[in-house]
C-alpha cells in the first residue's frame, strides 16, 4: 500500500470519527424566554395581566400598590385616570397605581383610556371587596369577645347589690359585735369585783 492511500484512507478515518461528535454537541445552554406577561391578583384572583420589559417587575410593583390600598385604614375613593403622552395614569384612591401604556392598549385592541378605565374599575372593585373582606374576618373575631365582655359586665352590674349588701351586712355585724362587747365588758369586771369584795 503507497504512502498516498494509507495518509488518505487516515484522513477518511478521522473525518468519519469527528463529523458524529460534532453533529451531536448540544447547543449552548440559554436561560429561556422571559415571560410575555404576567398576572395582577388580589386574594388570590387573577385579575388581568400586564407585559412590557419586565412583566414580573411590573407586576409586582402593581401587586405591592394593591395591598397597601387593602390594608390602609382610611377609605379609598373611586379611581381616576390622567393622560401623559400616549399613557394614562391610572389611580385609585390617592395611590397612582399603573401607568397604562400604548402597547398595553394595542394588546387588548383598545384605546390607552379606554383600557385604563376598564381596568380601573376593575382594581376598585376588587379593592373594595378584599377591604369588605377583610373587615368582616375582623368582626368575626372581635365580636365574640366583644359580647364576653358585655356579658362578663352585666353579671358584674347584677351582682354588685348583692355585693354590696354583703359588705354592709359585714360592717354592720362588725360594728354591732363591738357595741356590745363595749357594754358587756364593764358588766364583767363589776360582776368580778363584787365577788373579790364578797371574799374578802
């Protein structure tokens, strides 16, 4: 065998052994598509849900503006929007809560104003209700101790004669047992002495 065949079937060889190998290397490992969009919830119920560059963020911030409406202690009003360029700020109560932009509009085939009073209406009413909710688990628990309390003073007003009738019947029995242990004392002594006398 010449010196040519045996360095061309080596390069048959190791281009049949390599092509395989490089044909089967996987492909560079990526971290996957970043979620179109994301949801806004309110007592676990998704409510809609919003895109753009970050829709976790996004969410989130809107999310974190909700609770703080639910949980404040002074009322929240109806919501109000307020256009800026091709946005519209959308806020309920005092708390501007979401900017609704164009490409949310176009997503739901509506205009910029339109969207943000669909969903405005949409956070208010679920605001009010997770509120309402909220308040009725507090009553649920504060009132059963609330009528304890009712009930515990009412015995307490019911007994209080009784009560008192028991502490002057004390003061009186007191006072009696010592009238008349001051009047029978000089009794005693006179009755002793007059028997010393009659001794002597």
């Amino acid at each position: 065998m010449s010196f040519f065949l045996r360095a061309g079937l080596g390069i048959l060889l190791c281009w049949a052994l390599l092509v395989p190998v490089t044909a089967q290397s996987p492909p560079p490992a990526s971290d996957g598509p970043s979620p179109i969009q994301a949801p806004i919830v309110v007592n676990g119920q998704t409510l809609f849900s919003v895109g753009g560059d970050n829709p976790q963020q996004r969410a989130q911030r809107i999310n974190s503006r909700l609770k703080t409406l639910i949980t404040r202690e002074s009322e929240v009003g109806d919501f109000t929007v307020e256009h800026q360029g091709e946005n519209v700020i959308l806020t309920v109560g005092d708390i501007p809560v979401m900017t609704v932009t164009s490409t949310d509009a176009q997503d739901n085939l509506l205009s910029p104003e339109e969207l943000a009073r669909r969903w405005g209406q949409t956070l208010t009413d679920a605001v009010q209700q997770a509120r309402a909710e909220r308040r009725s688990w507090a009553q649920r628990v504060l009132n059963p101790v609330r009528r304890s309390l009712n009930q515990l003073f009412e015995s307490a007003l019911e007994a209080l004669p009784r009560i008192l009738s028991s502490i002057l019947l004390l003061i009186f029995t007191y006072y009696a047992a010592r009238l008349v242990r001051a009047g029978v004392t000089p009794v005693v002594r006179r009755a002793a002495l007059d028997d010393n006398l009659r001794q002597l």
